[in-house]
DNA sequence: CGGATTTGACCTGCGC
DNA sequence: GCGCAGGTCAAATCCG
C-alpha cells in the first residue's frame, strides 16, 4: 500500500525554497505530486527575496498579501484538523507558518523543514484539488492499516512482552494513530514559547542535520494528551519551530501570569478560541521580541469540507483573531492583502532589517 | 517532598 | 533484513 501523502505544502517552502531552492522544489515536485497549491507556487514565487523569519508577516507567509485569492477560500481549502492550536507562544514575533505537512514533505524540505518531519501536520493545505484528500491527512494515516485477526491476537502476546521492557501498549493495527499536527515558526529567544498552557517535558532528542536538539511536550492536564514538539531551526537559530499534536480536551488555563480570554464557544469544534488580548502575553512578547507580530490576519476561515464537517477548528485560533479580537472577516484579510500586511504588525525596523539580509 | 527536567534505552516506521 | 532517525518511556536527577 502506497502511503498516503497528501497535497500538502508547508509554507515553510516560502523561506525554504529562498535559501534552499532546490530543496524546496523537490519539495513542492514530491511532495505535491506535481499539484502544487496555487498558494504555495505564488508564495514562493512572490517572496523569493524575503526571509520570512524576519520580515514577513503571517499573511506574507501564507502568501496572501499578493496572492489573488482571498482568505476565505484559501481555507475552505484547509483540511479540518480536529486540533485546538495553541495560542500564539507569548515569545514569539511571528506565527511564522505553517499548516498540515506530510512527512515525506517535510522531509525533502531543507534544513529547518527537516527539523519538522511531521506526518499530517496541519498546514496550509495547497488547495487540495480533490477536497476529499482533504479529510484524509491524518484520519487516513490512522486507518490506512485494516487490522487483522491475526495481527490482534499476536499483538496482545507482544504486550506483555513490551510492557516489560516499556509500556507501549500500542497495537500494530492501530497505527499510531497520529493526531493532526499543526506546527509554526516562531522568532524568539526563548524555546518553549509559553503559550499559556502547561507543558511538561518528556523527551529530548538530537535532530540529524541540526545542531539543536528537538525537545518533546505534553500538556499537563489530566486526559489531554496533547503534545508539541519544540526545535530549533538550524537554518536560523531564532526561529523556534513549534508543532502541536493533538486537541486540548480541557479548558484554556488560567494562569498566573495573567487571565486569557477564552471564548468557549460551544458552536465551535474546535475547542475555545481566544476572543481577548492577552496584555501580559503581549509584554512578554515585546520583551522577548521586539519584533512583535502584533496582529493575527483576520480571516474568515469558518468554512465546511468536503466531509461536510466544521472547519473553523482547522485554523489556529491564533490564525485567527485571537489576540486582538479583530472580526474574522474575509474583508480584514483583503484589507491586509491591499495595503499591506507588514506596514501594519511588522516594526518598520524589522523590515528594514530584512532588507538589509 | 513533589513536580519538572534530563537522559539513556528502547520501540516504531521507513528507506535501502 | 538492516540501519537510521524519530518518538516515547521511565529512572535518575534537579529544583523550588
């Protein structure tokens, strides 16, 4: 059986294939098979000359800002990924990128792509010509293996065996069931961005091709069994690439440092979403990071799939308006493609220092 | 002392 | 089948 791989891009491609083009088109070439998403070719073509871990705003990257479709569409485009993305890390600057990636995607991109060798990750979906792949990502990765009989019984005989050594309890049949994964880039200092939930190391690992080691989280919450992986990119040291995995089955947690707005909306599937600034999310930010990507694009990403199922939940709240409450409306991310993203939430030192990259 | 982190061992998946 | 790399576990250690 042939694995899956979906028509995912990440938009790391942008940065990626500005630094590393070959990388980056095989990337694009294997990993899209050839159906590279409108999104991601004009991305990558209209920021060939930028470093989008320093100047790029998170429409830039998403390769809206001259980009001739609109947002809404854009994310109808998204696959759902039954995933609560974490609100934006405190530290960050800039919710770099980023959306579902295939492994083999990630894989073939260059360096910090490698960092991030996910399997379904959410991600900017190249519009997936068939929107039927779209539901696939990971659901798909989960049930492409048809458990046997067989493999059952003697899967049981292995447990025991394993739980000797280690308590992995998982069956073959059951594949590792991956949760979607939604990973962004982030500028910061800091490598555990606070996101405002409570993370729990468990692991740490070295990245083949990477001088700093991939560390591994999980939220702390009792039956949430979300996880996030933090590294950073060997390509930029200050990019921090953080990936989800996995829903929060628990509210947002208050925490000390300061109340988060959370708007649990019961309409929503996906889980709360942030509906207020977060003031002392905010000063972390600026204190971390002066280059503060101080607004989420508003978008309209309530959308439906192919399956029919809601996708707002398929977009990082922090995607949307999380922060600062901005109406998600197809006209604010117009409006940011119009007059220009980076004027607005990018410091004009930031950009300037782009250019002088 | 309890919770968090570190770290080496082990497991799994995948490519060759 | 083998080796590699990613991912996870859990004992040891650290820290407040």
């Amino acid at each position: 059986m042939e694995k899956k791989k979906e028509n995912f891009i990440s938009m790391a491609n942008l940065r990626f294939s500005d630094e590393n083009p070959s990388a980056a088109a095989a990337a694009a070439a294997t990993s899209l098979g050839g159906s590279i998403f409108d999104m991601a070719t004009g991305a990558v073509a209209c920021d060939g000359d930028t470093k989008w871990g320093s100047s790029l705003g998170f429409m830039d990257l998403l390769g809206i800002h001259n980009q001739d479709f609109i947002a809404p569409s854009l994310f109808d485009s998204f696959q759902p990924p039954p995933i609560l993305p974490p609100p934006p890390p405190s530290t960050s600057s800039e919710p770099l990128l980023h959306q579902q990636l295939d492994t083999k995607q990630l894989q073939a991109l260059p360096s910090p792509a490698s960092t991030v060798p996910e399997s379904s990750e959410v991600l900017n979906n190249p519009a997936t010509p068939n929107s039927s792949s779209f539901s696939s990502s990971s659901n798909e990765a989960a049930n492409d293996h048809e458990p046997t009989k067989a493999e059952d019984d003697e899967e049981e005989e292995q447990d025991e065996d394993k739980t000797k050594k280690q308590l992995k309890p998982k069956k073959k049949n059951q594949k590792r069931q991956r949760e979607p994964r939604f990973a962004f880039m982030t500028k910061s200092e800091v490598d555990h961005l606070d996101d405002g939930y409570r993370w729990r190391k468990y692991g740490q690992k070295a990245v083949k091709n990477s001088p700093f080691p991939r560390s591994y989280y999980r939220c702390t919450s009792a039956g949430c069994g979300v996880k996030k992986r933090v590294e950073r990119s060997s390509d930029d040291p200050t990019i921090v690439v953080t990936t989800y995995e996995g829903q929060h089955k628990h509210p947002y947690p208050i925490t000390p440092r300061g109340s988060i707005g959370i708007n649990m909306d019961p309409s929503s599937s996906f889980g709360p979403s942030f509906v207020a600034p977060q003031p002392q999310y905010l000063h972390q930010q600026q204190q971390l990071q002066p280059y503060l990507y101080n607004s989420s694009p508003s978008l309209n990403i309530t959308s439906i799939t192919s399956s029919g199922s809601s996708f707002n939940a398929s977009i990082p709240d922090f995607l949307q308006d999380r922060r600062f409450n901005t109406p998600p409306t197809s006209s604010s991310a117009s409006l940011l493609r119009d007059h220009g993203l980076l004027q607005d939430i990018v410091p004009t030192q930031m950009r300037k220092e782009a250019k002088e990259q």
